[in-house]
C-alpha cells in the first residue's frame, strides 16, 4: 500500500508557529502531527506500507529529510512532490501521480482521527467521516439505502447528511483514481479555480466504484493554535489509556507532575506545578510556573509564569518578574 500525503499548504492560520515549522511537523503529545496520522492509518488499514508520498510547497531539504525520516520509521520509502501552486485536493494528488498504484490512502496532513473499523480486501474504497452538528460547514457524503456513498456534496446548503469527509481516503485501485485525476486536468474541471479531489471520487462512484463510509470516534483538528492545544489534550488521554505516555529523561525538583502530561528528554522543572495536559519538549526549563492545557515545544526557558490554553513555541523565552505583594482588604491587583 501507498500513502499520499498533501502538506504543502502554508499554514496560515496557526502562525507564528508555521512560520518555522510546517504544520504537520509541530509535535502534540511530543510526536509532530503527520507521525501520528501515519501512525493511525498502519492501525486501521493493516497493511505493508510500501511508499509515502509527501506533496509539499518549499519546505526546504532538511524538512524534506525529516518527512523521508518518518517514512523510514514505518518501515516505507519517503518520497517528496512539489506542488508549485495551490490548485486544489485534486490537483495536489495529481502532483504524486506515480504512487497511484494498487491500494492507496490519501490523507491530509492537517486532521488525527481515532477509528475502530478496518480495511478488508474486498472493499473498493472508504472515506473516513465523522457525524458533527454542523454539516453545512463542511463536505458531506450521501448513502444509499445500502448506506454506501452515491454523492459528496461541498457545504450543502440544504441537509442531505450530517456525515463529514474528514479528508482521508482509500482506494483500492490507485490506477483509477489516477485515471480519473488526469481527466479533471486534461479537461479542466475546476471549481474555484481548483481541482477538487471529490470530483474525481464522484466520476469512479458513478462508474460503479463502491464507497462505503468509515465513521471516526474522534476527529481532531489541527488548524488553529485553539484547536490544536485541544487536540494535544486529546492525544495525551489517548495516549494515557492507550499506556503510551512516558514520563522519562526529566529532572523535577520540589515540584508536582498532574497526568496526562509529555515530558521531553532532558527538560528541568523546578518549584512548578505542571498539568493536566501539558507537553514540554525536549530541554525546556521550567522553574517558578503553573502550567495547564498548554503545548510547549523544545529549548524553551519558562519562568515565573502562570500558563493555561497556551501554545509555545520552541528556544522561547518567558521570564516574568517575581513580585512582592501586600494586599489590603478587598484589594484588586491585575498583573
């Protein structure tokens, strides 16, 4: 099996932080995001992973080698595409044409997902979706009675289902999908000035393809600096119940500890109170502080700070003034 990951957006809307470091590199729970998406698909699909596409913009040779690296990890080849300009999912796909072979996944490189369904040698294709309140915010399918897939509609205004399109996908057959890719190119299918991967499903799906859905216990977002110090709470539950989290390679000096928390290699926490859902990666300093719900990456230095919903990122500085107080009665004091 092949994986094609797009990862060449820019990441907009969770700067500072991908100013320096693409978004599906920033580490929640201690392990960069496209980890963990590679990580869930091995569970759900089973299967020997052969290659890793990763279509990227201009990330840069060492980013590059990082990803090939992940790759490695799991046993695959990385390989790295370029996508110059941003023409849409179908069109970022295309980009990594040649992994269209046999069964492959396609996944976006913004989104974790919890799932406990599996990919069985029969199925034709499977779309992760997940049931959400708000449908007319998102890509829906719509089933039959059968309740395989007959139409993906882009923000219904009208309800036809309440089943999102969490942006993975699998195909049995890599080389129809790649059929199908190069028609919307070779005869301009585009809406919004983009190629859209949906399209392309539409066409195998009224060819006979059988769709059917995959529903996600948990669909978690990594788009905003809000949304993504939740999603590290999330990993950190999962990977507590799962029996994963380490709490190893630290020194903690007159200090407490509240699970679920990551603590990264050689980091040093002194005088501090730190938890629940807290990462600090690795060689972070942390003295004086109260940190809570926040994701703080490497090389940091923290102290004297009270830190809750907080989202750092790595060799900053945060290095408030101890104070001396004498407060009267019914005194107000804003720091």
């Amino acid at each position: 099996m092949n994986i094609i990951i797009p990862m060449a957006g820019r990441g907009s809307r969770l700067r500072p932080h991908t100013l320096t470091v693409p978004k599906p590199l920033i580490p929640v729970g201690g392990i960069p995001i496209v980890h963990r998406l590679v990580e869930d698909i091995a569970q759900v699909c089973g299967k020997e992973i052969r290659t890793i596409g990763f279509v990227t913009g201009d990330f840069g040779q060492s980013v590059e080698q990082e990803l090939c690296t992940i790759a490695e990890k799991f046993g695959a080849q990385g390989k790295i595409y370029h996508q110059h300009v941003p023409l849409g999912t179908g069109h970022a796909v295309h980009c990594a044409s040649e992994l269209l072979e046999g069964p492959v996944v396609v996944a976006f490189a913004d989104t974790l997902f919890r799932a406990d369904f599996s990919i069985h040698p029969q199925d034709e294709g499977i779309l992760w979706v997940k049931k959400i309140p708000n449908p007319e915010q998102f890509g829906v399918i719509q089933l039959n009675a059968e309740g395989l897939i007959v139409d993906y509609i882009e923000k219904p205004t009208t309800f036809v289902s309440d089943l999102a399109m969490i942006g993975i996908y699998y195909v049995r057959s890599g080389e129809a999908l790649r059929r199908e890719l190069n028609y919307l190119i070779d005869h301009s299918v585009i809406k919004s000035g983009e190629y859209q991967l949906p399209d392309a499903l539409r066409r195998l799906t009224e060819q006979g393809v059988l769709f059917k859905p995959g529903e996600v216990s948990a669909w978690l977002d990594c788009g905003n600096k809000a949304v993504t110090v939740e999603t590290n709470a999330r990993v950190l539950d999962f990977d507590q119940s799962d029996g994963k989290l380490q709490l190893t390679g630290h020194a903690a000096e007159n200090s407490i500890i509240i699970p679920p928390c990551f603590i990264g290699e050689g980091v040093i926490v002194k005088n501090s109170v730190i938890g629940p859902h807290v990462s600090l990666g690795k060689n972070t300093q942390v003295e004086n502080c109260r940190i809570s719900n926040s994701l703080i990456q490497s090389n940091c230095s923290i102290h004297n700070a009270v830190l809750e919903g907080s989202m750092i990122g790595s060799h900053a500085v945060i290095n408030q003034k101890p104070i001396d107080l004498s407060l009267g009665d019914y005194s107000t004091w804003h720091g």
